[in-house]
C-alpha cells in the first residue's frame, strides 16, 4: 500500500543531532518533485521548533536534481532560538552533495490587523468534479501521485493539445491533501509547502507555449508567506499568475484561499523558461 503524503514527508533523527533522514520518491522523468524536498526540509525544520510554534515563512533554492533512489539527509543549523520565534536553515544532501536548500522562520501565533485581497470568482469544487465524471481525466501534476493530493482545474484555457495565442499568463486551480482525518496546522503547512510548487511554474509558458513541449521549466527557487491556519484535507482555491518573463526565466505569484474566501498563504517563484530547439534544424 502507498504511504499518505504525512507518511511520506516524515523524515526521522538520524545519529547527529538536528540530522533527519527522508525516504525519497520517483515522479516519473522528473526525478524528484520538488515540493517533495520543500515539504520533508519543513518537518526537518519543525522537529526543532518547540510547539506551540508554526511556519511563518520559507525561502527556497533547488540545487540539482535528485535520485530517487538515495535516501535525502536533510541537516538543521539553528540560526535563531527566541521566545517567540525561531529561524533554521536546512540543507538537503544526497552522495554528500547539497541539492536543495530552506531557511525558514518560525513563531508563536498571535492576533493582529487584518486586510486582505478578495479571493477570486472561480467555479465551485462540487461543478468541477461534477463534470469529471464525464470528461477525460484531467492533467495530472506530480503531488497527485498515488492519490495523495487533488488537484481540480478551475482555468479552461491551460490544458489544449496545442498551443493558443493570446492567452493570459494565470491559473486557478483547487487542492487538497487527501487524508482520512482532519490534519493538525503543523501537518498542514507541510502538506502546503508540498503542494505550493505543483503548477507555480506553468503560468510564465501559458503565452509562449507548452510545457516540455516547446519550453524546458524547472524550479528555480521558491517562497512561501503563511497567514492563517487552515486544514489541508479540506478544497483551497490557489490563485496564480506569472508577472514577467525574461532572461530565460520566469517569474509567478500565487494567494491561497480557504472556501470562506480568507487568504491562507502566499507564495513566489522563479523558475526556468528557455524554449526546446530542435537541433536538425
């Protein structure tokens, strides 16, 4: 049987202290999603956080690929120890090389002013899987391996068996872990930080192209805002755009929404956008 993603992103003490181990995982040519590394760097991150304490941030680089085949060690400096919050720096290592790096900040939750951006008119969750039950299965990112999360297009225009002109650099889409109970916050921001890079990257193709059809994408780096609690098995709408492209990158944006319209999270991306040249030609 497959293991839930909480299963999955657990990593565990190795023999020095604040080193933790994480099971790697196959996501068909890709080699390792990155999400992957984001969500077991976090619960490396958390294992030295005293609770009552969350994620408040993360900022992220992706070094270089990795094997699926290698356990991911993942070793935590402590960079800040406060009463009220804490900032660690991670590193993920496979063959004693470093493929992927977090700092992340955490601390003690507490109440303030409020404002915010409205949260988008989309189509509902219950319409959308509706009309699956009719439809061709929809595109499939990497988090939806073995069923662990869902993802439920809210924008018509990305997924076309070719390219169209003219379209906007945005997506929306809804997401949830799947998980048989109701998830606690901790395990919640990791189950976010996992789904965060699912299709952050796509935006800045939609008017160039199509991914790893005409353009090669990775991640570049990543950062995540959090905001507000809120469980991860249950439907969030994440709202997305790409504001620039340039020098063979890209640049993306995404809010994340609870049902009640409340924004959960902000995330930011730079990834690689450099179009596939043929070489016989």
């Amino acid at each position: 049987m497959a293991l839930s993603l909480m299963q999955l992103m657990s990593v565990e003490a190795a023999e020095e202290e604040d080193h933790f181990l994480g099971q790697a995982e196959a996501y068909g040519l890709m080699g390792i999603y990155g999400g992957h590394f984001v969500g077991q760097a976090l619960a490396a991150g958390f294992a030295t956080v005293e609770a009552p304490k969350l994620a408040q941030s993360f900022h992220c680089y992706f070094l270089l690929p990795g094997d699926s085949s290698v356990p991911i060690h993942y070793a935590v400096t402590r960079l800040r120890e406060g009463r009220g919050s804490d900032v660690r720096n991670i590193i993920a290592y496979q063959k004693n090389r470093p493929i992927f790096q977090m700092t992340a900040s955490f601390k003690l939750p507490e109440e303030g002013d409020v404002h915010q951006p409205e949260m988008p008119l989309v189509r509902d969750v219950e319409s959308l899987l509706e009309e699956l039950k009719f439809d061709e299965p929809q595109f499939n990112p990497p988090p939806t391996l073995e069923g662990r999360t869902e993802i439920l297009m809210a924008s018509d225009h990305f997924i076309q068996p070719a390219y169209v002109a003219g379209r906007a650099a945005e997506l929306k889409l809804w997401m949830r872990c799947n998980s048989d109970h109701p998830l606690s916050q901790r395990e919640s921001q990791i189950a976010l930080a996992f789904m965060s890079d699912s299709t952050l990257m796509f935006n800045s193709v939609i008017p160039h192209g199509l991914p790893f059809q005409t353009h090669r994408l990775t991640s570049i780096d990543h950062a995540v805002w959090f905001h507000r609690p809120v469980d991860a098995a249950e439907w969030v709408l994440f709202d997305q755009r790409s504001s620039a492209a340039a020098d063979g990158r890209g640049m993306n944006h995404g809010e994340l929404y609870n049902r009640q319209g409340q924004l959960i999270m902000t995330a930011a991306q730079e990834s690689m956008l450099r179009k596939i040249v043929d070489r016989k030609e």
